[in-house]
C-alpha cells in the first residue's frame, strides 16, 4: 500500500436513552441512598432486595447473577458476548419486540454478563419486570444476533491489538493474575470463533441460577407489591443442576520490582501499566480508607507531572491514573498512563516515589482534607445515577456491609485521621511486587533499568518471551538481505523488474459499512493514477507523472506543500521493493518482533528526498513482507498484509488490515479484486493537467 494512499486512507476514515438517569441528588434522591433496606429469600433461593423510596415516581430492577469464577477457554470471551445477547430474543419475543418495548416504555435497559439492570416510570413496573424477567429466564441466544457480535468484539479485539494502551492492560493482567487465573484471560480471535449459540446457551445455563442471584427493586413501590413481583416473575425460575465453584490461585510474584518491555517502536508515546495483585475484599474494615488513600495517591502522583494533570493543563491529551481496587476474589493495584517518551522513566519513578511518600509521611492536613472533599463530591455525584442506587443496595446484601454502611459513609469519610492512611498505606502500598508493563520504542529499556531487579524483560504484544539480539548479531545482518530474501520469495528481482505497468483493485468498507474501492494504475516513468470510491462515488484521486502531482478530494484540488511534493516525486515506482539501492533508499536494521504469532526482521526504510521513514516487517520463515507501520501527520499506522497468493507468476497479499490512532483505531480491510501486469495503460490517463 502506498503512502499515498494511507494519507488519503487517514482522511476518509476521520470523516467517516439516559432521560431518567440525568435527575441527581439536587432532584430529590436521598443522601441515605439504602436506609430502609429489606431483603428476603424465594423458595428457588434467589435474594431480593427492596428499598422503598416514593421521591420520584420510578423504579429501578437489577438482576444480578454472582456465580463463581470460571475459566472460558477454549470460549474466552463468551461472557462478554452473552451479556448482550440476553435482550436479543427470547422463546417468546424477537430481538426487534424486545427493543421496541424498552423504547415504548422509554425504560434504561442495560446487559452485561452477569445480567440486566433496567429502569422506567412506575406507572410500567409491571411490563420492565416482566421483560426484564424473560430476558433473563428464556433468552435464545439467536444465530444471527451471535454472529452479529463476534464480528463486532473481533473488530474491537483487532483495534486493540494496535493500540499500545489496551496491549499493557492486557499484559498486566497476564502477569498480575497468571493465565491460568479467570481473571488473567485475555479474549483471542481464537477463542471469539470458538463461540457459539450453543456456548452462549450453555454460559447461560450454567451460571444464571436463583441460587447464586439477586434481585433489586428500588424505587416508587410498597413492600407487599415488591414482594409479589418478585415472586410472580421469578418464583418459578428453576435451573437444573448446581453451580460448581473452583479455586483459583495467583502466582507468586517475585520480590523485587521488574520490567516488561514491548517493542513498538515509531510512536511519539508509550503506554504504562504498573500493578500487583492484592488482598483487599469490598467488606474490609479498610474499604472506605483505601478510597480516600486512592485520592491521595493521584494527588501527589501528578502534582509532580503538570503535563499530565488535568487540573494543570486541561488540554492535556495523555492520561496517568491509579487505584487500589477491592474484589471479592482478588484485588489490585494498577497504575496506567499513556505518556511522552521523554516522560517515561520520570512517570515510572513518580510511582515508586508516590508509594514511598504515603507510607512513610504523615499526610499534612490540608492535602487530607482536599481528599476528603473529592471523595465526597464523587460519592454525591454518584447518587445522581438512580442505577447506583440498586447497586450500593446489592452491594450491602451481596457483601454482607453492616447496614449502615452507605447511610454513614460520609460521616466515617470525616472521621479519617492521617495516621489511619499511613498504616493503610503502609500494608497496601508495595513497591517491590510492581510489575511494570511498558508498550513503546526499545530505546526506552536504557531508562528503564534502574527500576528493575533484573535485566529488562522483553514481551511480545500477546505477551510471549522475546529475545532481542545482541548488538554484535544485529550487525550481522544485513537490511539488503532481508530484502533480497523477500524479492526471491515473491517471485524473484528479474521478473519484477520486467513490469512495465501494474494496475490493482481492491475492495472493502468503511468502518460505518459504506462499500469502498481503490483502484491504482502506475507505469515506468513514475507515473501513478490513484482513485479512491467511496460509496460507488469518486471519493478521491492523486495523479503522479514524473514531477508533476495533483490530488484532489471530492472533486476540490488538494494544496501540496515542499516535502510532499518532493517524496511524491520520487517515491512511487513499480515494486519499488527490487529498486531499494537505485533509487537511493536508506535501509537499516530495527531488530526483531513478533507480529501476530510470527517473528519478523524489522528493516527501517527511509525514503529519498524527505525525512519520512516506513519500518518495514519480514517474517524470518517465510521472507515475506507481513507489516509495515509509519508515523503520518503524528498519527501511528499500521497496515499488515496477508493471504500472499500466486499472480501472474508471483506471490502478491490479497488482503490487507490498516489501522491508524488518527481515526480512533478503527481498521480498514481490504481485499485484492484484480491484478494486472503489463497491460500497456495508457499514457493519457496520468495526464495531470492544469496546475
């Protein structure tokens, strides 16, 4: 693909119910959000929890399965597509009845993969229940509506594969929890195919059980009548069978922090994960603690980094946040960012540091007390979501919370002395079980080192062992090599270099579905005619001949400034691959990384006449070209090539993937129509015009 076309590319994909829930506290809900909690048990087992609140005329339901931690794979991922899938369709109702009543009743109907929680005016408690209920009693799980979603979670999971945050999240949770652990799983194309209306069906089955359930009903309704809908739509949900609990251990974490390194070069940014595993149940005693201590920790963090604070740069674009996060299972500590290069180690050593501070000073008072006054403000804040309210009711059930708990919130927030966050600190808070994850440039390791009890560990995005070569070895080999390798490979320098003229189709869509179709013609003589249809309509084209450029986008001439003009120039002949030396290109070598299973030679190529530099990815079995990633406008794009087939006696990728963080990292799949070689393309269609 040429650079041409990824600019245009960038261009095109660029361009390509919450009424009830914005009323707060100020609208009338209560600062005691489950004062006047009861609950009770049906004969199937399932807990019901009610709170009575008449403020105003609504009613929020919540069906909550907590079943025990199970490992999916093969299925990895089949939670998170059954969720969704509970209101696609029932026994007794289409996915299109389903969403046509939550739009007459104009309720909140949210699913997840541990249930649904719905919300509509009170006068339609009846009617939200008793959806609610059939969704989550009779739920289908349609073919159609199964596909539907894999697609979609592929998309995702292929956009993630490409964005250096989402690798380092995936990466910590690897290495924070093992992957024999549930929560160590990581969703794979693999494991999304596996997935099947049956498997959906069976996640179901198994996990959605009165036994292991609750139900919540806050809002506009009177004990009695909450006990009879309760009863009436759940009394007779029977589930065959028992719900089976396993025992998960994390792995031991080694003393001392470390290190793990992901190649991903090019980019002006890294992504940073530093976290460990660690004991800390939502009913401790130190749960409200930990919250204020969560607030203090980002205080202090980013008082030391004004670049990433948004209080002192509001147009800041990067991110820096941690938490200590309680679990029923496992808790953790996690600090993330997404950072400058430059700020890399100084972000990392601002953890460490932070950690040091909080367990060894007294928190001076009016850092305390500005905590103090955020936590407040986000615990208000979250009352103004009535949804919140079902959960913090749950939650006092599910965790068995005294009940006074969220009732006293604020007066036991008040009462926190700065040596209680000092001792909780001091238990929680440890440095030397941090595992830092850090997707960027390998220059980074340098830095890096001083952190880490043992050299830097290097990881490939899906988190396999690198090797990276010592430097005497990388000098060994030879970019031009590499190269020469992949001519022979696809065909072979001398047939390639007897093309006089190629001409490519391929198609595809757009991100939103429009049908899209690029056709590019180039002939001896750096002539190249590039048009881009979108939608059956000329979306775009760029004309090269010789020295003389013209672009234009739907229909308007595009300015080309100096640069791009003079790397048009030279930079489009036929396969320029066999051309490298010719034609002046610089070539050195990146080293090595794994690029969807396979291990590739990196051999960056700079372009004659400009700066610009594409680093180019050989798969060191097979020689052939598997990626290419530049940095275009400050945005990063990848593009990776595929299912190589033979044509017109060479093996040529007909099907390509594009990715750029410039369009929210939505991909573009292509697929080879047509090729063409040595057709005799007439001279008049480069014929570039009128300046």
């Amino acid at each position: 693909m040429s650079r041409l076309f990824t600019l245009l590319l960038v261009s095109l994909v660029q361009v390509a119910g919450g009424g009830l829930i914005a009323q707060g506290v100020a609208n009338g809900w209560p600062l005691s959000p489950v004062a006047n909690l009861v609950n009770f048990k049906l004969d199937n087992g399932l807990t019901v929890i009610f709170v009575e609140d008449h403020e105003v005329p609504t009613v929020t339901f919540q069906l909550f399965a907590d079943y025990p931690l199970d490992l999916a794979y093969p299925a990895s991922g089949v939670g998170e597509i059954t969720g969704p899938l509970l209101r696609a369709g029932t026994s007794s109702r289409s996915g299109a009845t389903i969403a046509g009543t939550i739009e007459r009743l104009e309720a909140d109907f949210r699913t997840d993969s541990h249930g649904i929680v719905a919300r509509a005016k009170s006068s339609d408690r009846e009617n939200l229940l008793a959806l609610l209920a059939d969704c989550i009693i009779n739920s289908d799980f349609p073919p159609a509506a199964v596909q539907a979603l894999q697609v979609a979670y592929l998309g995702q999971l292929q956009v993630n594969q490409q964005n250096p945050a989402a690798i380092a999240e995936n990466l910590a949770k690897r290495l924070c929890y093992g992957t024999s652990h549930p929560y160590g799983e990581v969703p794979t194309e693999a494991s999304l195919a596996a997935i099947s209306p049956a498997t959906c069906q069976a996640f179901h089955r198994r996990n959605f059980r009165p036994v292991v359930s609750y139900l919540v009903l806050v809002g506009d309704l009177q004990p009695a009548e909450a006990r009879r809908l309760a009863t009436t739509y759940f009394g007779n949900w029977q589930v065959p069978g028992k719900a089976v609990a396993q025992l998960f251990d994390t792995p031991p974490l080694e003393k001392g922090a470390v290190i793990h390194l992901v190649n991903w070069p090019g980019g002006p940014s890294a992504a940073l994960d530093l976290s460990y595993s660690v004991k800390l149940k939502p009913n401790s005693a130190d749960a409200l603690k930990v919250d204020l201590l969560n607030r203090l920790f980002n205080q202090q963090w980013l008082a030391d980094l004004p670049e990433l604070n948004p209080a002192a740069n509001p147009a800041t674009a990067y991110t820096a946040v941690a938490r200590l996060t309680a679990d029923p299972t496992m808790g953790s500590f996690r600090a993330a960012a997404v950072v400058p290069n430059e700020l890399v180690d100084t972000v990392v050593a601002g953890v460490f540091k932070t950690m040091s501070r909080l367990d060894s000073e007294l928190v001076n008072p009016a850092a305390l007390q500005a905590a103090k006054e955020q936590v407040k403000a986000d615990f208000l804040t979250s009352l103004a979501n009535p949804i919140t309210r079902a959960t913090l009711a749950m939650n006092t059930v599910r965790f068995r919370l005294p009940p006074a708990y969220y009732p006293n919130y604020l007066d036991n927030l008040a009462k926190i002395k700065a040596t209680e966050v000092l001792e909780i600190a001091r238990y929680y808070l440890d440095p030397s079980r941090i595992q830092v994850v850090v997707v960027g440039d390998p220059g980074l390791a340098t830095g890096l080192q001083r952190f880490s009890r043992s050299p830097v560990r290097y990881l490939s995005p899906a988190g396999d062992t690198q090797q990276l070569m010592a430097p005497l070895q990388m000098e060994t080999i030879q970019p031009a090599a590499v190269i020469e390798n992949y001519l022979a490979a696809i065909g072979g320098r001398a047939l390639l270099l007897q093309a006089r003229d190629l001409r490519t189709i391929f198609t595809g869509q757009t991100p939103d579905g429009l049908p899209l179709r690029q056709v590019e013609e180039r002939k001896e003589g750096h002539k190249m005619r590039q048009q881009l249809w979108l939608d059956g309509e000329l979306y775009s084209e760029a004309i090269v001949n010789g020295k003389e450029v013209r672009i234009t986008q739907k229909g308007e001439r595009m300015a080309i400034d100096d640069a791009a003009l003079a790397a048009l120039q030279v930079a489009n002949p036929l396969f320029p691959a066999a051309r490298y030396q010719a034609l002046g290109y610089q070539l050195t070598y990146g080293g090595m990384e794994n690029v969807n299973g396979r291990i590739a030679h990196i051999i960056n190529v700079k372009h004659p006449g400009d700066q610009w530099q594409v680093q180019e990815y050989y798969d060191t079995v097979t020689a052939l070209k598997i990626r290419t990633r530049s940095t275009e406008n400050g945005a990063i794009v990848t593009t990776d090539y595929r299912d190589y087939r033979e044509v017109a006696g060479m093996l040529y990728p007909h099907k390509w993937r594009t990715v750029s963080t410039d369009s929210n990292n939505n991909p573009l799949e292509m697929q080879l129509e047509s090729l063409q070689i040595n057709t005799n393309i007439p001279d008049r269609i480069f014929e570039v015009g009128e300046q």
